[in-house]
C-alpha cells in the first residue's frame, strides 16, 4: 500500500464573531440592528485544514495561537473536529469581527497574533521535511517560512487571495509556489491576471469567480473553467479555502485539472450551506 501523501498547513486561524446585517453601514454615526450573529472558528488556514482532513488528507495544521480566552476555545473546537493542531506560540490569539451582508464582508481585526520567535519558526521548517506539500498561507509568520526556506524541497502551494498582480507583499509567496490561487476581486481580467502569475513561476495558477465559477492556467497557456454548484448560500466566509481544499485532494488522487476543479466547486458548496468554515463546527459550538 502506498504511503498517504501528508500535508502541512501554515497560516492563520481565528476566533470570530459573525453579524449578519440588512446592508452594510455607510461611514457615518447610526445605529443598526443585527439579524443574526454568532461566535465561530475563523483563518484561512484553519478552513483549508479543516476541509482537507475532512476529505481525507493527512493534514498537520501549524497556527499561532495564545493562551488566552480566545485561543482556549479556538484550540478546543479544533481539537474536537479532529484536526492535527500544532500551536505556534503568541502572546494573543488573531480575533475578527465580520460584519455580513448578501455575501459581501467588512473584516474588523480586533487582535492580531505577536511575532514567532526564530526558534519557532525554525521548529516549522523542521517539520516541513516530513511533509510531501505545505501549504503557506499570506501571513507575517508565512513569509518567514519562505524567506527562511529559500528553494522548498516540497511543492508549495499558496492562496493569493485578492491579489492584483502588483502588490509587494504577495511577491515572495508567488515567486516561491508551485500553485497559486486567487480570486478576481482585484481585477477585470482574470485569464491577465493568471498570466502575470505564471510569468513568475509557478504551474499552476487558479482563479475564483464566486458564482460564475472558477478558472485554471497552466504555464504552458492550457485553460479551464468550472460553473459554480447552485446551493442554497448561507455564509460565504471560507468558500475559497474549501474550494482550494476540494481541489488538492483532488490532486493528490492524481485527477485531472478539470478534475479538481469540479472537486473543487463541490467543496466550496459544502462551505456555502453552513455558517461555519465547515459543518462540522455546527455540532462543536
């Protein structure tokens, strides 16, 4: 039998309140009346992670996280889904409050993670080596990693997020993946956008079109397309990280890209129909 392929995920994970509005508020003094809100797990790492082993896949997650009310709960509820959780220490836990509106969100960052000591990131590269992919996400402690990586002995896979092609602190993450993904938030030309990408190194480049779907290039001009799976929407937080999630397991079944790409689209609807990262932290919260 062969060996599972295992997979390291480094990068944020949060403890979020989620209100739910009428609209979004202008900038101005008003009052407003919430029509739902909730207490949840957040990071865009802790929704790959959760995904991927709920798909799966051998998936170690490395996440700063404190001690403190926040991160207790955090690590509890991440514990209890079954993840493999590896606690990079901080002196507070990353906590948001998402103000949500027909899908569209303002992101409040009420606390943000100190810095890894250089021990700690040292202990991550460390582990790297056991892994056969790791995904880094956009975050102070990933950019360590890769300045401190130089050339990956493992595939790097790496979510761009809104990326416009210029910004400069996406450019060490980008010159460094083997894959990238994005969405088209930040430009009107995504088939442009996936060029510029590939320009710079990686295979593989993914684009998220939300409901129109989603779209792939390789760095040879080859191009896909995937419409999105018509699913009753609950919350769209985290849809891109299962999206991302759906389609490397895909890969790591050896599918093709369209393949993973309708994988992929599955995932992201299983994040679409809960107003968690994923269903299973409805039973845990």
């Amino acid at each position: 039998m062969s060996k599972q392929p295992r997979v390291l995920v480094c990068g944020p994970a949060s403890w979020n309140q989620i209100i739910e509005l009428e609209r979004l508020p202008d900038p101005q003094p008003q009052q407003l009346v919430a029509r739902n809100a909730w207490h949840t797990v957040g990071g865009t790492s802790a929704g790959k992670a959760l995904h991927l082993s709920s798909l799966g896949v051998s998936t170690a997650l490395f996440a700063s996280i404190g001690e403190d009310q926040s991160g207790n709960k955090l690590r509890e509820v991440l514990v209890s889904a079954g993840l493999d959780l590896h606690l990079v220490p901080s002196e507070t836990t990353e906590q948001h409050v998402n103000l949500m509106s027909q899908g569209q969100r303002i992101s409040i960052y009420v606390a943000t993670p100190s810095a890894a000591s250089n021990a700690d990131v040292e202990a991550v590269v460390a582990r790297m080596s056991e892994a056969d992919l790791a995904v880094i996400d956009l975050s102070e402690l990933g950019l360590r990693l890769i300045e401190r990586m130089g050339k990956s002995a493992i595939p790097l896979w790496v979510d761009l997020h809104d990326y416009d092609g210029m910004t400069e602190f996406h450019q060490p993450f980008l010159g460094a993946a083997a894959v990238v993904f994005m969405n088209d938030d930040a430009t009107d030309d995504p088939w442009e956008l996936l060029g510029t990408c590939l320009n710079r190194g990686p295979e593989l480049a993914i684009c998220t079109l939300g409901p129109r779907g989603a779209m792939a290039m390789d760095r040879h001009g080859q191009r896909w397309k995937v419409a999105a799976r018509e699913v009753a929407v609950v919350d769209t937080n985290g849809a891109g990280d299962a999206f991302m999630a759906g389609f490397l397991a895909a890969y790591l079944r050896a599918e093709s890209v369209q393949e993973c790409l309708e994988a992929a689209s599955d995932s992201a609807a299983v994040a679409l129909s809960s107003r968690h990262l994923h269903p299973i932290i409805e039973k845990l919260i």
